[in-house]
C-alpha cells in the first residue's frame, strides 16, 4: 500500500464513519472502484484507532464529566444528568456489543458486496427521511428517557449490516424519538465511542492471534493520522450542521450513490 493510498482510505474512514452516509460501504466501494488492493484487517484496526482518537479529543470535556459521574453512582447518586446519562450509555451499548460479537463475521462474510451495500444505502436514506419528516425533534441531552437510550441502543445492533451506517441508524432512531438533530448526533456518538474502542480492542487481539503483521509502518501512521484529523472535522461539521440543518443532504447523497453502484453493476462498469 502505498502512503498516497493510506492517507485516502483514513481520509475516506473519518468523513464516513460519522456521516450518515456509512463507512464500511465507502471502504468496499473504495477498492472496488479504484481497483486498489484490500488493505487487510490490521489496516483497518489502524483506521478505527485514528477515529476512536478523534471523538475522544472531540468530546474530551463530555466524557471527563460522564466518567466523573460514576463516582456519583458508586455513592447512590443516580439521579444527576451526567451519571444517568452515562448508565443510558452502558444500557444502550449493549445490544450492539451483542450484535457485533454473535453476526459480525457472518454479515462480513455474506453481505459485503457492492449489491447489498447499494440497496442498503438506498433503504437507510428513506428511513432517515421519514425521521426527519415524522420527528419532532424537541428533546434535548438531558431529557432523554431510558426508552429512547435503549431503542436507539438497538438500532445501533442493524450497523453491523455493510451500508447501514451506525450514525445513520442511531441518529434516524433518536429523531424517531423527537431527540433534537444535534442531540441525537451527539449521543449517537456518545454509544459509538465504546463500540468502536471494543472493536478496536477485539480486532486488535484477532490480529495477535493470527500472528498477522504490519509490513509497512509509515502507510499505517498515514492512515491513523489522516482518518483521525479528518473524523474531528466531520464531527465538529455535523454538531455544527445539524444545529440549523436538516439530514436532507445525507438522504440525497446516499441515494445517489446507491443508483450509481447499483447501474455501474448492471452496465458492467465494475
């Protein structure tokens, strides 16, 4: 892999992976458009590890008051914003957590083709626009029921599903939950930092075991760099956006881009 390459693909990584427009679908699609080699399972350990640093640095000042208010739950002080927020967090982990760890490798093995990742796009867009059109978009943070935690924690599970986009799934429940747009971005990021920290963690531990090897050590720091520079500035990009702006944009985009693999399949482009 050459540097030009790794910096694409962490590039790619962190605009995508907190866009609702899906990662994993935009790192099939890579190679297979640009008929560049799969950059294998270490690389992409590298690439989540750049966007894990980057919504760490981003919400450093969130998780320092969620991870403070666990002292406050030790000491029975269940009821503070900061310390039920982060029990929601734990709750509505879960389900992904399970997801993640019984169909991962059955979902990679069965559904990571340019087929399924088109029509994926296409479904996920018209979901995200129904949210956007039946949601009421009033609650904020603090108001967040452990209903609206735990579905959204669910929905999060239907991210494994290349295409799917765990932003998109996340935030599309949460405005079905009238969660405000930057509510239901930020805490859809709040249950992705642990999902893609134990991700990281397995796939790293999967890499050992396999005795697998990184052969090339400056494409990989490339990558972490450029997904972890470019995943800060598309989560400050979408707190930002979604403060005045509607999802309309992802909708249209994912759509597109589904029509567009799905006729470069039928044409026999790729």
């Amino acid at each position: 892999m050459t540097i030009f390459q790794a910096i694409v693909f962490g590039a790619v990584q962190g605009l995508t992976e907190f866009l609702p427009i899906s990662s994993t679908a935009h790192l099939i699609l890579l190679p297979w458009a640009a008929g560049w080699p799969d950059p294998g399972l270490s690389f992409d350990i590298a690439l989540h590890l750049g966007t894990l640093i980057a919504l760490l640095i981003y919400f450093r000042a969130d998780w320092i008051a969620l991870i403070s208010s666990a002292f406050g739950i030790i000491r029975g002080r269940t009821q503070a914003p900061n310390a039920r927020t982060l029990m929601q967090i734990v709750v509505a982990t879960i389900p992904g957590a399970i997801a993640g760890a019984l169909f991962e490798h059955q979902v990679e093995d069965a559904l990571r083709n340019p087929q399924v990742i088109a029509m994926m796009l296409i479904a996920l867009a018209l979901v995200l626009a129904v949210a956007e059109i039946t949601g009421r978009r009033k609650k904020s943070l603090d108001e967040i029921s452990w209903g609206d935690a735990i579905t959204i924690g669910v929905a999060q599970a239907f991210a494994i599903v290349p295409g799917a986009s765990r932003s998109g799934v996340t935030i599309s429940a949460g405005l079905f939950r009238s969660l405000k747009r930057e509510t239901a971005a930020r805490f859809s990021f709040y249950l992705s930092t642990p999902i893609i920290g134990g991700a990281v963690a397995k796939r790293t531990l999967e890499m050992v075991k396999g005795a697998a090897t990184i052969d090339q050590l400056t494409p990989f720091i490339a990558g972490i760099l450029s997904a972890g520079v470019v995943g800060y500035l598309a989560i400050a990009f979408l707190m930002r956006y979604l403060q005045t702006r509607t999802t309309y944009l992802f909708v249209y985009y994912r759509i597109a881009l589904g029509i567009a693999v799905l006729l470069a399949i039928w044409t026999g482009i790729r």
